[in-house]
C-alpha cells in the first residue's frame, strides 16, 4: 500500500447514506418482574411446570431447564413468525389482600432465548384470556408500575 499522493476533496463526491430500517418495537407493554410458577399445557395435552420471569398485559416471559424446552420447543429452534407454538397457560395473581385468582390464557411461544448451560427464557403472547383473566393481569401489573415507580 502506497501513501496519499493528496488529501484534497474538490474530486471527492458526496455519498448518500441510505437510512437504517429500525426493527419494530415488539415490546409494546411494560413488563415487571414476578417470581410464580406457570402451567404450561401444549396442544396435545401433556404439561409442564416453569416460572415466570416477568408479566405484561401481552405476555409472560417463562424460565425452563433444557428437558422442559425441549418438550416444549421441537428442535429447541426459535419459533420463526407465523409458525408460533400454541400453549395454555396457566398461572395465579393476587387481586384483593394477596388472594390469589387463577388465569388461564392460551398463547403462542414467540421467543427462545438460552441464558445459561441449563436455562432457556420462553416468550409467550398471549391471544385469547378466560373469563375475566384479562382483567386480573392488567391490574396486577397496573398495581406492581404504581408501586416501583420512583
């Protein structure tokens, strides 16, 4: 490689940069942390029990050792879009003076991620709540942003 011969720019010509496509924003609702266990019922009716890492209005993310995941995930792949996991899950939040109410909400597994040698996160989204399992969540989660609010 030789030196510059010169550092003029009356030659050099301006260069458009074209603009990144920023990747959508998924997290649309504010998660806080939670320590429950969950129920998770797959389509063929086998189940296995996690814990949740965190609720939204959306979703929850979950906590499973590789058996779990695998049970759950068919070749522990992440779920491409369109081609989501359909699951039940099952859960408890405390309404009234830590009473708690059981939900029950189908959902799809929309996320995979591993955090350790033995530990997978899985992201469901939630789709379709029974009864008035909408309701109990989004004030168990309104209540826990009121109350970790600086």
């Amino acid at each position: 490689m030789g030196k510059a011969a010169s550092f003029e720019t009356r030659d050099a010509r301006r260069v458009t940069m074209k603009p990144v496509a920023a990747k959508p924003n998924l997290r649309n609702q504010q998660r806080v942390d939670v320590a429950t266990e969950v129920r998770i019922e797959k389509s063929d009716g086998s189940c296995l029990t996690c814990e949740v890492s965190n609720i939204s209005r959306t979703g929850i993310m979950i906590l499973c050792g590789q058996e779990a995941v695998k049970k759950l995930v068919p070749g522990q792949k992440t779920p491409a879009p369109g081609n989501w996991i359909s699951v039940t899950a099952t859960f408890s939040v405390p309404v009234v003076a830590q009473q708690p109410v059981s939900v029950m909400a189908t959902g799809h597994i929309v996320h995979m991620r591993r955090i350790a040698r033995d530990q997978f996160q899985l992201g469901i989204q939630f789709a379709e709540f029974e009864g008035n399992g909408f309701d109990y969540v989004n004030n168990y989660v309104s209540k826990l942003l009121a109350t970790s609010a600086p």
